[in-house]
C-alpha cells in the first residue's frame, strides 16, 4: 500500500480510537472536568502523567536538538527528567496533600491573598501559552508532512482538533485518552529505533546499540561519527556543549525547576484517590518516560549518522568525504528529502552549480577542514535541514518499511496534542475557576463557570496558532523557554509556600513579580516583544547572551533567583503571616498519624 493512504489509515485509525475514549468518558460535573472524579488507579495516572510529560518537544524535536547539539543535548534529559523527580518527591505530595486543584489556588490560599492568586494566574498564562506555542510548532510540522501541506496549513488543522476534543472532554476524557497516545506515542518512537539500530550495529536495544561498533567492523558508533562530523568541520559530536560549561549548568537548572512549577502535571496528582497513590503514580510515570527519554540519545545519534550517510556515500564506504563523487546527486536524492522539501523544513541550494549537495558547516574554526572544502571546490552549506524533522524522518532516512513510517506519524500527533490537552485545560481552569469563581465573581454557577473555561480554551489555542505561525525557536527551544517562565516566578512561590511557613504574602507576590519581568525582559530582548519578530531589543542589554553568556532559554534559572532574594528581602521588612497560616504550613509538612514530640522541636 502507497505510503500516503496507509498514513491516513494509522493516522486515522488513532484519532477515532482518542475520541471514541473522549466520547465514552464524557465529563459530567465540574470535579470530573478538572480531576476526573479523583478515581483514576495510579498505573494508569502514571500512564496519562507520561503522555501529558512528554509533549512534541520530547518526541518531535528533543532528539533532534541533541542530534545538533551532540553532547550538549544531555541537558533536556538531565533537566526534564532531573525536574521530574523533583516535582514528584518534593512537592506534588504536599500540594496533594493540601488538597488543592491549581497552582493559583494554592497560592492564594497559602498567602491568604487573592492578589497572590491573580499574579499566580499571570504567570501560569505566561508560561503555559508559551508552552503551547511551541506544541502548535510541532502540530505544524508532523501534520504539514503527512497530509502533504505547508507548514502553516498543519498548524491550522491541529488546532481545529486540538479545539474538539479538549473542549468536549474536560480531564476525564483526557485522562483516558493520554493513556491511549501513551501507548502510539511510545511505540512510533522505540520500534524505528529497535530497527535502525539493528540496521546499524546489529543490536536491538536502541540504549546498547548506541556504545556498539558498527555491522561489519570495529569501529564504535559514536567513534565513527565524531570522525565523520568532526572532518565536516562540525564540533565534536560526544563532547560539543551549548555555549560555556556555565550555561549548560544553568540551563539544566532552568528546565529542572521549570518542570517543577509547570501547572499541567502537577494537576495529574489530584486525580488519584490517596496521596499514597499520588507517590506511586508518580513512580510510574518515570517509568514510563523513561523507556523514552533513554533511547532518545541514540535516535539523534543514529539519525544524525543516517543523515550524514544518505548525503556523503564515503562515510559508510570510509573514502574520501571531500571526492566529488562522494557527495550525492541532486537528481538521485531519496524520496524521503523531495517529501519534506515540500514542507519548506528542508531546503537544497546548489552553490558551486555542481548538481551535487553539499551537507558541511561552512562557519567552522577548523583550518583543516576549510583547506579541504576550499580545495574541493565547495561555496558553502547547501543542505538545510530543520532540527524538528529529524525524528518524524528517521525511519524515512533509514529506509524502513511504510507501516513504521506511518506509526511515528501517529505517534508525533499523539504527543503534540497530548500536552497541548492538558495545557489548555490549566489555561482554562486557570480563567475560569481562579480568576472568575475566586475573584471576580465568586457566586458564578457551575454551568457558567464551565462555559468561560471552554471560552478561555478557545482564545488560548487562537493566540497560540497565530504565534505558531512564527514561532521564536525549534519546537524544544520554545517550550525550554516556558520552562524558564515557569521557573522564575511559579517554582520559588511554591517552593516557600510548603517548606517557609514565615514567608508571607508581601514577599511572595513581589517574588513572583520580579522574577516573571526580569526572565521577560532578557527573552523579549533576544525573541522580540511577545515574541513578535522585529521587536527585539538586544543591544539595549549588551548584545546576545550578554549576562555571563547565558542564554535566553537558559535564564530562568537566574530569574528564580532574583524571585527567592526579592521575596526574603520584602519578607523580612514586612509583618509575618498570621498564626492558622503558619499552623497549616506545619501540618502539610507532617505525614498523617505521626504526633508531634512535645520537647523534641
């Protein structure tokens, strides 16, 4: 069967099974919309946590970024996964505990302000549409692909159905269906990589088949691949990083506690009945991400080295990488490249009019290698080729058969409008249930209150389609971004709102205040305001990367510390909390059933 039509058929086949679930699974009530009931077994919590967790940056575009960016990639696996853990042991417990359904709420409640609340609100919209931005990036480039359209067309299709079923199911729905995507998703990603590295080192584990020498020789992998890279005059695949080691650091740092204070996933552990369980699906849930997060690195590995193959014939054969006959013809490139050239995410330029392309980094440092390129012949780079694509190729690039093609087709979807779900269901309750039920009007029906929330959703998926269309990265840079906001203005509030029972709400709402306008600041200056390309305002704070040389996506971090100083400060030369206040924070803070020692404080 033709590639196209067994697409429509996987694709198809998936989307009907999601919202048969939606369907049979309909919200009833308010709690079922927002925490399905609080009934949900945590294997299968821990399965929707997954599928909610790993979002179009993890399947779409983290392997690629790490495909780029060699070792330096690392950090979204040290960060995303570090932050989970962290998240799950440090504070989902007592937030369960607390037995609150957002993050605002529990702000509010805990500062005992609805103006720590509303700036819980502001922050949490900020992060969460920058989040979902960079899912309609991904929508756009897995639907542009496999219906055959341009980029902008995919992003307008996936919100249309990203707007269906959100709406029409609530949480309950979602949940279900997550565990559905779940499995698509975990499937389109671990049997292409099964393949490939079977194909190339004749290992079936992707994570074993990453450290193995090549079919046929005994030379490693990774060996092969630092030599081939590094003779194209690219850094070193398994030791680049992304800029200085102190970037890397902060980054990790920012993704981390990013992961920490992101709305979405921290709303999964009110869906199961016992805190107990809320523990425990979180167990799961890295289980399950982890079975993803570990062969990531060897699809970008993998995919990187087919890529470089498909281009330069010498790299398999060992020749000559310069010979003109090694580099591949025009007229003879694969199927797979005329498919996505029609994207736009992959372009060819022939700039010496050899009819051949030329895939290299003509910016390198490296004399070596621009002696060679300038004696063969080369006038620069001719293959460009968009970090998204790599994964969502990779099977195409390898040759494998049609129906694995069309799985990671299915399974690209899946993750993009997963997350998406989610987001735009804290974006809703968001609206709904902390601004309008808890601040402007309080006596607001069920009813209505449901029907500003499926409002709000509406408007999110509008703002974040139009900003799609120009999106201020790849889709794992946009997303790192949303990070970076949750982490400079939600993670400190949370963090002393459980473990600083003096912290009181002065100190948190100027926290979180100026941590969210400093991080803004920093990333508008290299982004453009509000991500709206021509506004940047770079020179205006020293050129790029001009704080230590941390990057934009980088910065969260630094704005999480700005947000602990500014609170301490604000906190100390302002009145404690009042007393129930402090009493509530320390019985949070106690497991059930265990006494306080009279004496022993």
């Amino acid at each position: 069967m033709e590639l196209q039509t067994l697409t429509y058929i996987v694709v198809g086949a998936s989307f009907a099974l999601y919202l048969g679930i939606a369907a049979w699974a309909r919200a009833g009530s308010t709690s079922e919309f927002y925490v399905a009931g609080g009934g949900v077994h945590p294997v299968t919590n821990g399965m929707a946590t997954a599928a909610d967790w790993m979002s179009a940056a993890s399947f779409i575009s983290m392997a690629g970024l790490i495909a780029n960016m060699g070792y330096g990639g690392g950090l979204f696996l040290m960060g995303w996964t570090g932050g989970y853990v962290l998240l799950a042991m440090l504070l989902a417990p007592y937030l369960r505990k607390f037995g609150k359904f957002t993050v605002p709420q529990f702000i509010g409640d805990r500062f005992y302000s609805k103006s720590a609340s509303t700036v819980a609100v502001l922050c949490l919209l900020t992060a969460s549409i920058t989040y979902v931005i960079g899912q309609m990036t991904g929508v756009g480039v897995a639907f542009s692909r496999f219906l055959g359209v341009s980029n902008e067309a995919g992003i307008y299709i996936g919100m249309a159905i990203v707007f269906m079923y959100a709406v029409f199911g609530g949480m309950k729905g979602i949940t279900y269906t997550q565990v559905a995507q779940y499995v698509v998703l975990i499937l389109a990603y671990t049997i292409p990589a099964i393949f490939i590295s079977l194909q190339l080192t004749g290992n079936a584990i992707p994570q074993l088949g990453l450290g193995s020498d090549l079919v046929g020789s005994n030379v490693s992998l990774l060996e092969k691949l630092n030599h081939v890279v590094k003779d194209l005059g690219f850094d070193e695949y398994t030791t680049s990083l992304p800029g200085s080691r102190l970037n890397m650091f902060v980054y990790t740092v920012s993704l981390m506690i990013g992961t920490a204070g992101l709305p979405h996933v921290i709303v999964r552990f009110f869906t199961v009945p016992k805190v107990k369980d809320a523990r425990s699906s979180a167990g799961w849930a890295l289980v399950f991400i982890a079975i993803l997060y570990t062969t990531a690195p060897a699809v970008a590995a993998m995919a990187k080295y087919n890529l470089h193959a498909t281009v330069n014939t010498a790299v398999t054969t060992g020749g000559d990488l310069y010979a003109a006959e090694s580099s591949l013809q025009n007229e003879q490139r694969p199927d797979w490249m005329k498919r996505w050239e029609k994207t736009g995410l992959l372009k060819f330029e022939d700039k010496n009019g050899d009819g051949r392309i030329q895939y290299y980094n003509d910016k390198t440092k490296d004399a070596d290698a621009k002696a060679k390129a300038e004696a063969a012949g080369w006038k620069g780079n001719e293959l460009t080729v968009n970090a998204d694509i790599i994964v969502l190729a990779n099977p195409e690039i390898a040759l494998l058969p049609n129906w694995v093609i069309a799985l990671v087709a299915a399974g690209g979807l899946a993750a993009a409008l997963s997350t998406a779900a989610g987001l735009l269901l804290a974006i809703s309750s968001a609206v709904s249930h902390d601004l309008i039920k808890n601040v402007f009007n309080p006596n607001i029906s069920d009813k209505g209150e449901l029907m500003a929330g499926k409002i709000s959703m509406a408007g999110a998926i509008v703002l974040a389609g139009y900003l799609g269309l120009n999106p201020p990265g790849f889709a794992a840079g946009t997303v790192a971004l949303a990070f970076g906001i949750a982490a400079s203005s939600l993670f400190p509030a949370i963090m002393m709102g459980i473990f600083s029972k003096k912290m009181n709400k002065e100190g948190a709402i100027a926290g979180m205040l100026s941590g969210l306008f400093v991080t803004l600041f920093y990333v508008f200056a290299h982004k453009g305001l509000f991500f709206i390309k021509g506004t940047e305002f770079v020179d205006l704070i020293g050129g790029p990367n001009a704080f230590f040389g941390i990057t934009p996506e980088a910065f969260g971090a630094i704005g999480a510390l700005v947000n602990f100083t500014v609170a301490f400060v604000v906190d100390k030369v302002t009145k404690e909390p009042p007393v129930h206040i402090q009493a509530l924070v320390e019985s949070v803070r106690i497991p059930r059933g265990a006494k306080a020692v009279d004496g022993a404080h």
